[in-house]
C-alpha cells in the first residue's frame, strides 16, 4: 500500500480521511479525487494543500476513461470510496443522481481497478441498508432492508462490490457508518444545517415529533476507523463504524440550542419526510476486535462541532446561497407554512 486513491476526498467524511492519512502517513501518497459536486469542497482540504504526499484531481468515478487515467498516472494500488450522493432528502426528491454515482460509478470503480490490478479496495456505505431498526443494534451479517433511494443506493453499490470480491477474487472491504457529524459537513444534514439556521435566528424544522433514533459518530472517529478497516481489515468482509450513541433527533436539536443560547421556539415541527426510517443503531463489536476505539463523546463532539460553525462562518455562508436556497425552498418552504409550534 504506497498510493492511495480517495474519491469523493473533498467531502465531509473523505476530507476528514485524507487529512487524517495525509498528517499520519508521510510515506502514502494520497491523491483525492472529487468530481467537486455542491456538496465537494477544496476548502476542506485547506490543511493539507501543500502537503508533499498529497495530490488533488477533478473528476467523475462514474466517468472510465478519468479513472483509468489517474490510476495509471499515479500508480494507484489502493482505493477508498467515499464518493457518494448522500443526502436522504435529495434522494426523493432525484433518484437518478443516487444511482449515477452510487452504483454505477462504484461499479465503474470496481472493474477499472480490477483491470489495473488494485490491491485492496474499500466501499465506505451507511447504516442506512439495514433499514430501520425498532429494536437491538445490527451486526453485519444482517439482511439490507433500505427504505428510500439513497439507502437502496448504497446497498446495491455494496452488493457490487461482494460480487468483486466472490466473482473476480478482488481484495475488498466495506465499512458502514452511523449519522456522522463534526466539521465541514455540508449544512443540509440535521446537525450544521440546525446550528447555522439557529445563528441566523430562523425556524429549525424537525420532521414529525423529533422522536426518530439516530447513533451519533463523531467524524473524526468515523475516520478512524476506515484507517483501521483499511489497513488490518479482512477481506472480503464488512465492519460497522458506530457511535454507539443513540439519541432523539429533538434532543439533539434541544442542546443544540442550549450551547447556541437560543430560545427553543425556534423549533418548528413540520410533516415528516416519507419513508422515514423511524430508529438506526449498530454494534461495533467486529471493529473493536481489530482495535478501533471511539474517541470522542457526543457531548464533546456536539461542543466542538457548535464552536466550529460559530467560529467557521466563513465556510458556511457562501454555501448557503444559489443552489442551496433553491433546495431549501424546495423541501421546506411548504413545510414550515404547516408547521406547528415548539414541542416540549
């Protein structure tokens, strides 16, 4: 392992990666590769710009000729996939560029390796294929039960993947990770999309009563533990990164505006999204065989996480316009006109 791929490396989670290997592991050469999508930001990679072992190209994974260029101008042996559309709202409101990326461009990952001769690929998917979950913690060996088309996405990209692994012998390994948060994640997801309305003093909307379940992962321990996966996983197998930290997404939005020190009237309970998966939660017992530990409580990481938009406003108010208000107008405008008022 000397030259690894990241795609999808200018994203929240894959920035996160790539600044973590690229700080850790002089001696790998990381070359991220993001096609630079809304949500795909080269400020996330600030940090490590000028690094010597770092390398950054523009392009599609769902695009061959690109992949097999980069692979063959660096001599890539390595590939880790972050690049994914992501967002579950987005998913209803456009499937197609869920299956563009999330299938056929993992596929297109897949077979131009093969032909390269990758020695280890590793698929970063989501809890979100097991679908919902009204009791216990999901190991890996359970069904896929997705309930919406990015979910279904993702579950179809990791199927392609074991049939890499069984059909072609390729050395692969999936991770699948909980609702993951922290720093320079794109503000359309719960976490920075509440904290950067809250500091503009606008109605936060929560779907349905808030009482949806979701285990928590700080992005820097999501990080981790692909590191750990990809280096000391076995192949061919799946390993769940989970925060095992499971809370009500209206509780998570009450101390949101506790650290804000903003009222909780600006909670507007609005129709719930369809498909709604009621209850996430996975068992991280298989990543902590390999080493892997959590680092960081939900309550450290949600402190840290408030302090970094208050401090990082420069990141996150020019996102927020064009195409991001013309997608907030679209999923909410409606919504927030039927919302009902703050619930305890």
């Amino acid at each position: 392992m000397k030259n690894i791929l990241v795609t999808g490396g200018a994203g929240f989670i894959g920035s996160a990666f790539v600044r973590r290997m690229v700080q850790r592991y002089p001696e790998f050469h990381i070359i991220t590769f993001d096609k630079l999508t809304y949500a795909g930001n080269l400020d996330n990679l600030l940090p490590v710009k000028d690094a010597p072992n770092h390398t950054f190209v523009r392009a599609d994974i769902a695009d061959r000729e690109a992949v097999r260029a980069t692979l063959e101008q660096y001599s890539v042996d390595t590939i880790v996939n972050f690049a994914a559309e992501s967002h579950v709202d987005r998913s209803i409101l456009d499937p197609d560029a869920f299956i563009r990326t999330d299938v056929f461009g993992v596929y297109t990952l897949l077979d131009v390796g093969r032909q390269h001769g990758i020695g280890r690929f590793l698929q970063v998917s989501t809890d979100e294929v097991y679908g919902d979950v009204h009791e216990g913690f999901s190991v890996e060996t359970d069904p896929f039960l997705p309930n919406s088309p990015y979910a279904a996405s993702k579950a179809a990209g990791e199927l392609m993947v074991r049939s890499y692994f069984v059909t072609y012998g390729m050395d692969t390994v999936v991770t699948r990770g909980s609702n993951t948060y922290g720093y320079y994640q794109y503000p359309e997801k719960l976490i920075p999309f509440f904290i950067t309305e809250a500091l503009d003093d606008r109605p936060l909307p929560v779907y349905g009563d808030g009482r949806q379940v979701r285990d928590w992962l700080h992005v820097d321990d999501h990080a981790s533990g692909v590191e750990v996966v990809l280096l000391h996983g076995k192949s061919g197998e799946a390993y769940n990164i989970a925060g095992e930290d499971l809370r009500y997404n209206i509780d998570v939005t009450h101390a949101l505006l506790k650290l804000l020190g903003k009222p909780e009237t600006l909670i507007k309970h609005v129709p719930d999204r369809p498909g709604h998966d009621r209850r996430y939660a996975m068992n991280a017992d298989k990543l902590k065989a390999l080493g892997w530990q959590r680092q960081m409580t939900f309550e450290q990481g949600l402190a840290a996480t408030v302090q970094w938009y208050q401090d990082n406003a420069w990141w996150w108010r020019k996102i927020k316009t064009g195409e991001y208000l013309e997608y907030y107008k679209r999923q909410y405008a409606a919504r927030l006109a039927n919302a009902t008022n703050v619930s305890s």
